[in-house]
C-alpha cells in the first residue's frame, strides 16, 4: 500500500472492518496495476459526493469493484468509465422486480446467470454515470440478450439527461462475472 496517496492512507486508516478493508485495497491494487500496465503514474484518487472515484491529478476516468476476494478496476484516459464483479446467485431473480423492467424480465426467462448479469450490466451502467438517484429498474432499459452475447447493450432514459447509450462487454468464469463499459 505504499503507492497510495496521503490522502488515501488515512481513508484506509478510517475502515475498521477487516473486509472492507481488504476490498478498498483489492480496488486500489487493481487500479494501480491498470496503471502500471499503461506507464501511467499513480496519482492517488478520491470521491466525490456521490462515492464515485476521480484521479487527483484531474485526468482520465477510473471506476472500481470487489466482490469477496475479487477486485476490479478501469481506467481510460478520455471517456468515463463503469465496472462491476457480480457473482451468480438464485436472489437475483426473486429480486428482479426491484431492478428490472416488466420488458426485461421477459428475456431474462427466470434464468439464474442471465439475472445476475443483467444486475451486473445495469449498476456498470450506473457506475459510468456516477450520479445518485438514478433507478436501475427505471432509469436503465437493457436491450435483449443471451448467454452467448459478449455485449450487452442498454441506455439510460427518462431522466433530465438526454438518452444515452453504452455498449458493455461480459466477461463469465465459473461463478463469476465481470462487466464493463466499452461504449
Ligand atoms: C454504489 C454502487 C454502484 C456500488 O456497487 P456494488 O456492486 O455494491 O459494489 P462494487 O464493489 O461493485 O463497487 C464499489 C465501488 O463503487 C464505487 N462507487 C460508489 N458510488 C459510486 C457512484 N455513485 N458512481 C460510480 N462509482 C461509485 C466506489 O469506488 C466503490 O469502491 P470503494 O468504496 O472501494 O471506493 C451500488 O451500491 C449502488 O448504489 N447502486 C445503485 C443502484 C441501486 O439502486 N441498486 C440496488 C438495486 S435493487
């Protein structure tokens, strides 16, 4: 945890839950290597009021994720960015009405994966917006899939922003899924 910010340190020094903490280092050990891999310095980042991340440093875009021992993380130097790790779990259909479209659940047939994925889609979706308020269930529409697409399609409507559209790329192994933006 060197590389981390002054700032960041005493974040880290505030999380007292041993999971929490793991998962705020996981996310920053991820973005560090994200970094790295594009000879890009670590500038340290932190949140805005709505708990999204932003460099330091002012520049590019970065989102985060963990889910149990996972972590995940995205950096682009131009447009905004969203990820997200989900693992598949049989909730996510009996919790369909709370975050899906009456639409949506038609193609989602019930179907475990397919549930989870469209959760995973939907809050990268939220994650690249980045503001609160925002409803996955009526603010996000996702075009129909399958378990074969590599891309998932959706688009943020109904809110006082124009339409907009994202394109995110699935990426499944074993009982997980990652999802993120591509656009
Ligand atoms: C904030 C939210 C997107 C986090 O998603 P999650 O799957 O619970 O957790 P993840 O591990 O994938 O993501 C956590 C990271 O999201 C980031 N994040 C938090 N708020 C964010 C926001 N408004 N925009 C973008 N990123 C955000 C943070 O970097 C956080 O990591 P950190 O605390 O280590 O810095 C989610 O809790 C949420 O509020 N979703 C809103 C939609 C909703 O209503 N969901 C329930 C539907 S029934």
């Amino acid at each position: 945890m060197e590389f981390l910010s002054f700032r960041e340190k005493l974040s880290l020094a505030n999380i007292g839950h041993p999971k929490k903490r793991k998962e705020w280092k996981g996310a920053r050990l991820a973005i560090k290597s994200a970094l790295d891999s594009i000879q890009l310095p670590y500038p340290g980042f932190y949140k805005d009021t709505h708990g999204k991340s932003h460099a330091m440093d002012g520049y590019g875009y970065v989102s985060l994720t963990h889910h149990g021992d996972y972590s995940g993380a995205i950096f682009h130097k131009e447009i905004p960015v969203g990820i997200d790790l989900e693992k598949v779990r049989e909730k996510t259909v009996t919790l369909g009405p709370k975050y899906l479209d009456d639409s949506e659940m038609e193609f989602l047939n019930k179907d475990p994966y397919l549930h989870t994925l469209a959760w995973s889609v939907k809050e990268t979706i939220f994650k690249c917006q980045g503001k609160k308020g925002i409803s996955l269930r009526q603010n996000i529409l996702l075009q129909p899939f399958t378990c074969a697409d590599q891309i998932v399609k959706g688009k943020i409507h109904g809110t006082d922003f124009a339409d907009h559209h994202y394109a995110v790329k699935v990426f499944a192994e074993n009982d997980m899924i990652l999802t993120y933006t591509v656009w």
